[in-house]
C-alpha cells in the first residue's frame, strides 16, 4: 500500500523536480550543471542538478519501490501477527489516524537518529547522504535496505495502531520529507520553522560541515530535535555530502558501500570487542568505515 502511494506521486515528482529546475536558473544564484565532477571541484557547495547524480538517485527510488514488494511479503504477516497481540486500542480512538501520524514521526526522529549513530543502522542510511548536490531528486535517493529498522515501528502496532494505520502514517511521513529537500526555498515565517522541519533544518542534516553532522533528524516536526538536543539551525552555506565521498554513481555500490566495508572489517577482527566495534560502534569508528 505504501508503495502504491508513492507510485501515484511519480508524476508529481517530476514535475515538481522541473519547477525547481526553473526556480534555481531565476534565483540569480550560482548554477553549477557540469557533468564532470572534477570541473567542480573548487566550488564548495555546487548548486542545480548534475546528471548522472541525478539518474543515480532516481535509481535508488526504483530499487528502493522495487525491493518494498519483496520485504512487504515478510513484514506485513508480522505486523499483523504483532497486533493481534496489541495491548491497546489507540487507533481506535477519536483522532487515531492523526496520533499514529504524529507517533510514527516520534519513533522516525529516534530510528533516524540510531542510524547516525550505530554503524550497521548507518550502512542502511548513508546512501541518502552520499549525493553531493541537494535537490528534490536527492529525496528519492532512498536506502534498499532500510527494512532493517522496521522494528522501531512495531510498539505502534502493540498500543493498537492498526497495520494500515502504521504504514500510511509511514507514507505521510516520506512523502512530506520530499519537498525538504531543496535550496529553491529559503526560510518560511518563524512559527512554522520553530514547529515543522523545513527545507532549512532539513539542509542543515544533510550538510557535511563540522558543525551540521547529527543534526536535525525531525521528519515532519521539529520540536523532536528541540526537545532532545540534536537542533542546529542554518548558518555557514552548507556543504553536501559525506565528510568523506564516495565519488561513484553506480548504485549498486552506492547502495551497499558501508555494509561491504563492515563485512571487510568484522574478517579482519580478532576479538569480540573489535566485531561490537565494526557493527555497532559509531560510523566512522573502524579503519575502513566512511564517516559521515
């Protein structure tokens, strides 16, 4: 079901990706669309879209609708499996659909944060991050792996949210993060940017500057990362990427890049220790980790 919703927004995706296209040309900003990357190398943050980067990222969307027909077939016996036990009925009550909304965004804010900070979450994760251009395209750049945190979810289904409620909060969620992801817009009024995530906080996660890394994990609202201490607003013009690049735009390799380092790292251990450490340990905590 989720993945027939984001089906239906293909259109809207493209057509929005030309809208901005337009929007960035009439900003009066700097519009770097140079296919080679070493001919942009001196600039700091490249603004537009480049090509292949582009291509690359509408790759990991497919793979991404692809793969969620294949998972769905696992997950969904089991989330039903795990209502069947529900403890509550939270969603049948009055307003059950927007409180599944605002908790499965509670429980995104904490999986989010997880996957920046454990090494084997990460690996699910990092190929969002790995594009070094931000643009609406940069939001279909989704993970062929992210199942591996579905658990996060399932206390949903224990208070009483029903499957349909959990996995179309889900969709809303994804699907309102798609229009962060753009520098053609700026600011929104102050009481918006101090409830909702923005396309300024969200520019601020994706910013590989010293001062932006783990920062603002919010999906829809913001106050998770005010509540909980992980808010940086925008400054310093950001810079996109990892702290340390990838410099592919096979998604194959940017799909599985992490997880093929981690299982280099855990054949070269020697101890328990040092197998916790390449797992679930910080990115970045093992030799061959690439840091964010």
């Amino acid at each position: 079901m989720a993945n027939d919703a984001t089906v239906l927004a293909i259109p809207a995706f493209f057509a929005t990706m030309g809208l901005e296209y337009v929007a960035l040309r009439r900003s009066g900003k700097p519009i770097v669309e140079i296919d080679d990357p070493t001919a942009v190398s001196n600039v700091d943050a490249p603004l537009g879209y480049e090509t292949r980067d582009t291509l690359a990222s509408l790759a990991m969307g497919t793979g991404m609708l692809a793969i969620g027909l294949g998972t769905a077939k696992v997950l969904g016996p089991l989330d039903r499996a795990v209502f069947a036990r529900r403890l509550a009925a939270a969603g049948a009550r009055r307003g059950g659909m927007a409180a599944a909304i605002v908790a499965w965004d509670f429980s995104y804010y904490w999986s989010h944060r997880w996957q920046h900070e454990h090494r084997v979450l990460w690996a699910a994760h990092v190929n969002h991050h790995s594009s070094e251009r931000y643009n609406l395209s940069t939001a279909l750049r989704q993970p062929w792996t992210g199942w591996i945190t579905h658990w996060v979810y399932l206390p949903m289904l224990v208070v009483g949210f029903t499957p349909t409620q959990v996995a179309r909060a889900g969709q809303i969620n994804l699907l309102y993060q798609y229009w962060v992801h753009t520098e053609a817009i700026d600011t929104l009024p102050a009481p918006i940017e101090r409830v909702m995530n923005t396309a300024s906080h969200h520019r601020v996660h994706h910013g590989a500057n010293q001062q932006y890394l783990d920062r603002n994990y919010a999906g829809i609202f913001i106050v998770w990362d005010r509540l909980f201490g992980s808010f940086e607003p925008e400054g310093e013009r950001i810079r996109y990427g990892l702290t340390k690049n990838i410099e592919t735009f096979n998604p194959v390799k940017i799909a599985f890049h992490e997880w093929m380092d981690i299982f280099r790292d855990l054949r070269a251990s020697r101890s328990w220790p040092d197998r916790i450490g390449a797992t679930w340990g910080p990115p970045g905590g093992q030799p061959a980790a690439i840091s964010h």
